[in-house]
C-alpha cells in the first residue's frame, strides 16, 4: 500500500519513480524477512573442543584420556605424537 497518492508531486524517491513509470514489486525490495532456507551449521567436533572420530553409521566417538575421560583438542595436541601412536595401536587390535 502506498503512503502517497497516485498523482502526488513531491520528490520523494518513490514518487519520483513512479512518475517516471517504474513501479517496484515487494519482492523487489530487500528485507530481513525474506524466505531463506534454513541451514543446520556443521557439526564441527573440532570448535567443541572434543577429539575423536565419526563413524560410517554417523555417530562420534570421543578419544578418551588414561582417566577415561573425554579428550580436548588442546590434550591431543599437546602429545600429539604419543596419541596417535596409541590411536593407530588401538585400532590395529594391539592392547
């Protein structure tokens, strides 16, 4: 709906436009509301802090620590060498 009339004379933007025969649709016009899809982020493991691995079947499973606690990144990192060592054994079926 339009705040002027048809045939005002002001110069205000949208007057001067429609004077000159441009008529803008609403869809045309940019807003914050506008239909967007929506996207889930992904499931960053890495910003969470937690270090671990995603399986086949989509589920993720923590490396844990000597304490059986789960691991941060900054504890894999800091031994980095050592834990993949232990990784790489764990998966090899070496206890």
């Amino acid at each position: 709906m339009s705040v002027h009339a048809p045939d005002c004379r002001c110069d205000t933007y949208g007057c001067v436009l429609r004077r000159k025969g441009i008529r803008l649709s609403a869809s045309a016009t940019p807003t914050r509301t506008q239909r967007r899809p929506f996207r889930p982020g992904p499931n960053n493991s890495w910003e969470k802090g937690r270090i671990g691995e995603h399986r086949p079947d989509g589920s993720f499973m923590p490396v844990l620590n000597d304490a059986g606690q789960h691991m941060g990144v900054k504890e894999w990192a800091d031994d980095r060498t050592r834990n993949e060592k232990r990784l790489k054994a764990s998966k090899a079926g070496v206890a």
